[in-house]
C-alpha cells in the first residue's frame, strides 16, 4: 500500500516520541485522513520485529474495518470479538466490550496497545484494559482528543502528534470542500445580564438550552441536496423514525440505522447509501463515529450538541472526496455557530478541563422519586416506594423557517480565531503603538477626556451630539478624496491664544449726510459708537435684528437714516467692523488615533478648502457610538464587536479589520489609563486605591509600591 507524504510523516512522529522516552503517544488526524490505514501500516511494521499488538475498538462494524485494512496489508491476525473464532496471531483486533470479560482468562501479552478512537480511554471500561495492560506501550488514535464530561486524556497518554488539519487536507484534495446551511443566528445576549465581568451562568444557560429545529428537514434538503445521499443524524431511535418516514412520504428512498437493530440489518442500512438503494440514512450515533461509510455527499444535523468531539465526528462522515464533490451540511441545530466549522483551526491539549458545578443544578447519577420522594442512584424503580418512573425522551421543537448558506470569513468562531493572525495581535505592532503612544504623551501630556463641546458633523444623527469620546470612531481625509478612519486613544490639549472678537459699530454720521439733514432713525437706542457685537450676534437678538440693523450686501449690516424734515426720505449707513482683543481662548484639541499604520495625530482644524470648518466627522451614528462606549474589556470582547458588525449585515468598513482595530483599542486604552493612573499616583494609599478600581486584587497596590521603591 502507498501511503500518502502526511501518513509516513505520522509513522515517522510517533517513532520519534517513542525515541524521546514516551511510552503513550496519541496520534490526531481529521475524520476521513486514514487513521486505520496508519495504525495498520505500523502494525505490519511490529509484526515483522516479531512483536504482538493489540488493536482496541468499541464497535463490531470498526472491529470490520480494522480486519479489512490489516488484510489489504498483507497482515495476518485474530480477532477477539464475539461471534468470531480465535486465532493465535501476533496482531489481536479485540473489541472493548469482549475484551474486558476475558482479561483474566485470555493467554496472550502485547507489547503495543493501540487505541482506536481515543478519546474513550478515560470511560471504565476502556480504563480497566488500559490498566491491566499499564506496562505496554500504547499509541493512541482519534481525530477529537476531548470529551465531554471535562476527564482528560493526560493521564492515559504522555505526547501529542499532530497529523495535518482539516482545512490542508481540503486544500490538497484529501478531503472534500463544503458549504454549510443554517438557520439564522437566533440568541440574544443583549439580555443576559453581566456578574463579575461575565455573562450570568443560569441566564446564560436557560437561553441556550432553548432548542429548537429550525426549518423542515426534508423541504431543505430538497432544496440544497435533492437525491444526494445523505445522512441525518437523530437524537433518538422514535425520532429517527419520523425523519425516515417523513422522507419515505415525500418520494425519496430513506432507511434507518441505529445500535439495536442486528448487524447485518446495520450493515444492509449502510451498503445501501453506495449501491443506490438508500438516498437519506437515519442514524442515532451508529455513524456518528469511526464507521468507515461509502461517499457520502450530505450531512441533516438534527441533534443538537454541546460535544465538540461527536460534532467533528458527525461532519466528518461526509468528506470524503470525490470528483467535482462539494460536501452539504444541513445544520438545522446551529452546531457549526456553536462549534465553529469542521475545518477551522483548533488547538488540542492532553490536559484535563476542569468543570465547575453550578449552583442548583441537580448532581449527576442522583435521582428523587416523584411518589415519595426518596433519593436514590438512577434505576428504573424506587427502592422505597416501589414506583416506576417513565422514562423521559427528549422533546424537540420543529420551528418553521429556511437555512441559509453560512460565509466562513463573516462568523463569529471564524473571525475570532482569525484575530491572531491579524496586525493588531501582533507584538511588532503593538511595540510600535506603544512607544509611539509614550513619546507624545511625555512631550504632551495625553488625556482621556475632554470637557470640550466639539463641533460635530454627522449627517446620520437627528440629535446632534457634540462629545466625542475614547474609543469613538473617526473619519477623516488623506488628500482630497481618500477617507480613512482611526479610534480615539486620547486627546492632547493645544493650550490657549490671545483671542479676537470682530464686533460692528455705529460710525459717526458722514460731513455729507449731515449737510443734507439726516439723522439716526433710532436716536433713541442708535448712536455713535455703540457696539451691536457680531454678527450672529445680531442676528439672535431679535429686538434690533430686521428692526433696527438689516443686512445689506453680502451679509454686511447696516442702519437706517431718517431725514429732520422730509419723512419719506431715508439712506442707509453700514455699520464698522472691527477688530477688539478678547482675552484667552482655547485652541482645542489634537486626536491621538489608531489606524492600520499604528498612531496617527489628527487636528481638526488643520483642513484646507473654501470655508473650512474644524469639524470632526464620526464613522457611526450615535446608537452605535453608545455601543460601543459602553464596551468593557472582559473575555467576551471580540463577541461584542462581531455582533456590532452582524446587527449592520456587514455592511461597508463593518468588516474583519473594523472589529479587530476596535478591540485593539479596547484593550490597548485599558491598559494605558491603568499605567498612567498609577505612574501619577503619589502615596502607598493613593496607589492601592487607583489598583482597587482597576481590578486588581486587595493588597496588591500595597505589594507593588514596595517593589518600586525598593530602590529608591
């Protein structure tokens, strides 16, 4: 057998961990990467040095697909199974189930245990034949190194080798490309209340746990998939009983699968997704995992899940390639929003993840009898009262609606692993942010806020609002045409200049108008030298304003004449404009901005043009500035900004960068107002406080006043 360039690297991996002293390596490769035809590969290899290895599975149709691959090698071998008669060969495959029965009774030692699909090495039975074998060298396989109960696999394997990911193997046409279907995004975080600078955990979980399946299984997948075969995964065996029959009912040729029906009615099920008899195969976690099915061009995800690892598994049984083959996943539970989609990038760890109870919540393996009340360990009857309880199906809600196709590069998982590989995460640039940000802040001293009514320009806000604000969002010129935007950093304050008022007065009647008998008209209030102030000025006073003073020519103001003695006979004088010194005025503020070039200082004042005018010009109307202001810095950070962008249907600039520039600034703000806060700080006690309301823990102030003036 040829082995692909990634296959002989895996075999060449896991021979150097056992080099560097390991005795448990666990091998990672995507669903469909040929894991089996790996492990059978290094299996003849051991046979050849005369060793014995010991193949684990847990399902009689992967006990099939392990024999098949070792006789396509050439390897001859026993199976420990039922139904199946021994042999005394040095490669054994034994299924778990069979296995653990005959541990004591059993005459054969391996010197390699290899575990098929892995990731059920911490379950009891599994664990009974690791241990009892702890003196053998193991090398485990799975595509999903976790579970869902939180146990990890650390204590059964000492090394990691990964295999290539997903989305190269897709790229080198090991695996089929995709698209995914789903219903609209349907959770609302808005009112899930934060505690402690997190989402409340009951609020959050009762939101969650509103299930439902969204749009009708067999109008979608004639809709996306028609005659393709296909696999729908169910949650129970009635349930799968409905999806088949509902496509039976609508013309197409459907079967079920499920783990009570006999082997050779699973393996008929199965064989007729190849040979055409079947075009849609219900199942209930037959094919959810490990199962080597026929080509396979569709996947009806009607099982919601909270596990990671059956997901992948799931999504996985249909990517196999072939030619001119786009895979179909018609995720009518939202799986790939919850967990991302099948190819993105996920980092692996042997460690255990440690889960916390919730308060409330009813422990696992504790059950109270509705008769009388007793606790006891789950059973089908009370041993107190003797009731028997019915058992409980899962019920799942059937909503009305259409699934839509899902952009990878517009998804909350895609753009948040997507960050890291952006500008703004990395050290490069934030180094430069950050030296920049402290050369002008000790030229200059930045502020974060202003006490300044800027003059705003906004044609989205109905209500004008004359405040802008760090982390606010502006838009400004490079050239004439070129508009770019930046975040507000901070401010830094211009200082003050000798101020100018240009004030129009009466001027004193001309030689001429005086040897003609003309006279103020308003003698009363008109006389020589009164200063009526500017001309906005005048215009809002509306005692003088188109009563007394009127503006002439170009808006300049002017004054009625009246005559000693013809009353018809009337002039016009135009009132003197001039200069008067008006003490101090403040030159306003410079905006210190982050753009995709790092720090940038922006003066309003500084435009150009006809008529210029020290606007500032927002990128949002003022809904989405209060968003935004009201961001905190917390682990949801990059959510918050990704919904921003989903609520605007990513319209123009709400795009990957908008998100990630904004969440830089977040952060980047956060930390700068802590610095300088706590740089100006003068005493022990004035330090502990600034340290307090910033997060930091009691004490903390304390500790690290001392370590800066150790020295001192």
């Amino acid at each position: 057998m040829q082995l692909r360039e990634y296959q002989t690297k895996a075999i060449s991996d896991l021979r150097s961990s056992f080099k560097q002293g390991n005795k448990s390596p666990l091998l990672v490769m995507p669903t469909g990467s040929g894991k089996t035809v790996v492990f059978a590969q290094i299996s003849k290899t051991l046979e050849l040095n005369k060793k014995n290895v010991l193949i684990l599975v847990h399902r009689k149709e992967l006990v099939d697909q392990a024999s098949n691959k070792l006789e396509y090698v050439d390897v001859f071998h026993g199976i420990i199974a039922s139904g199946y008669k021994g042999k005394t060969n040095n490669i054994q495959v034994a299924s778990v189930q069979t296995l653990v029965r005959r541990l004591e009774s059993i005459n054969y030692k391996p010197d390699y245990l290899i575990i098929d699909e892995a990731h059920h090495a911490a379950a009891g039975t599994w664990q009974k034949i690791i241990n009892f074998y702890k003196d053998t060298f193991k090398i485990g396989c799975t595509a999903t190194p976790e579970r869902l109960d939180g146990k990890g696999l650390g204590d059964y394997f000492d090394d990691m080798v990964l295999g290539p990911d997903t989305a190269t193997l897709i790229k080198q046409g090991y695996l089929a490309p995709y698209k995914v279907y789903a219903p609209p995004f349907k959770i609302n975080l808005d009112k899930i209340t934060t505690r402690r600078g997190d989402y409340s955990k009951p609020e959050l979980v009762e939101e969650m746990s509103k299930t439902s399946i969204i749009g009708d299984a067999v109008e979608q997948y004639r809709k996306h998939a028609d005659g393709l075969p296909a696999i729908a995964f169910c949650v129970s065996i009635k349930h799968a009983e409905d999806v088949k029959n509902k496509f039976l009912e609508a013309g197409y040729k459907a079967a079920i699968v499920h783990g009570d029906m006999k082997t050779t009615e699973r393996d008929d099920a199965i064989k007729g997704l190849a040979n055409g008899s079947v075009q849609v195969l219900t199942s209930v976690d037959v094919i959810s995992e490990g199962t080597d099915v026929p080509i396979v061009a569709a996947a009806i995800l009607l099982r919601p899940t909270q596990s990671l690892a059956l997901y992948l598994q799931q999504v996985g049984r249909i990517l196999r390639p072939q030619e001119n083959k786009t895979a179909i996943i018609l995720d009518h539970v939202n799986s790939t929003r919850t967990h991302g989609f099948v190819d993105d990038d996920r980092e692996w760890d042997l460690n255990p993840i440690t889960k916390s109870t919730r308060k409330g919540v009813k422990a696992v393996g504790v059950e109270t009898c509705k008769q009388c009340f007793a606790t006891y360990k789950p059973q089908p009857v009370c041993p107190v009262c003797g009731y028997r309880a019915e058992p409980k199906e899962r019920i799942l809600v059937t909503e009305e609606g259409e699934l839509e196709l899902l952009n990878k590069e517009k998804e909350p998982q895609t753009l948040k692993n997507n960050y890291k590989d952006s500008i703004y995460a990395q050290k490069e640039f934030y180094g430069k942010v950050y030296n920049k940000f402290n050369s002008i802040n000790r030229k200059s001293k930045i502020l974060f806020k202003t006490d300044k009514n800027w003059l705003t320009s906004n044609k989205f806000d109905t209500k004008q609002d004359r405040e802008v604000k760090i982390g606010d969002n502006i838009v400004f010129y490079e050239g004439m045409n070129k508009p770019r935007y930046g975040v507000v950093l901070g401010f830094v304050d211009k200082g003050y200049k000798i101020g100018h008022t240009y004030p129009y007065f009466v001027p004193a009647l001309t030689d001429k108008h005086t040897e003609m008998g003309f006279n103020y008209a308003h003698p009363e209030i008109v006389k020589e030298g009164v200063n009526f102030g500017e001309l906005n000025d005048i215009k809002r006073n509306n005692e003088i304003y188109n009563k007394i003073v009127f503006l002439g020519k170009r808006f300049q103001p002017y004054i009625n004449l009246k005559h000693k003695e013809w009353v018809f006979a009337t002039d016009k004088l135009y009132l003197r404009r001039l200069r008067r010194n008006d003490g101090k005025s403040h030159k306003g503020y410079k905006l210190i901005l982050l753009t995709e070039k790092g720090i940038e200082q922006y003066d309003p004042s500084d435009k150009t043009g006809k008529n210029p005018l020290p606007t500032v010009n927002f990128k949002q109307e003022l809904k989405v500035r209060e968003q935004i202001r009201d961001i905190k810095v917390d682990k949801f950070l990059i959510e918050k900004f990704i919904k921003i962008c989903r609520d605007a249907s990513f319209r123009v600039d709400y795009n990957a960068d908008w998100i990630y520039r904004n969440v830089f600034a977040k952060k980047f703000i956060d930390t700068m107002q802590k610095k300088i806060e706590l740089r100006e700080c003068k005493t022990v006690e004035e330090f502990e406080a600034v340290a307090v309301k910033h997060g930091y823990k009691k004490g903390w102030g304390y500790y690290q006043w001392q370590l800066r003036n150790k020295n001192k």
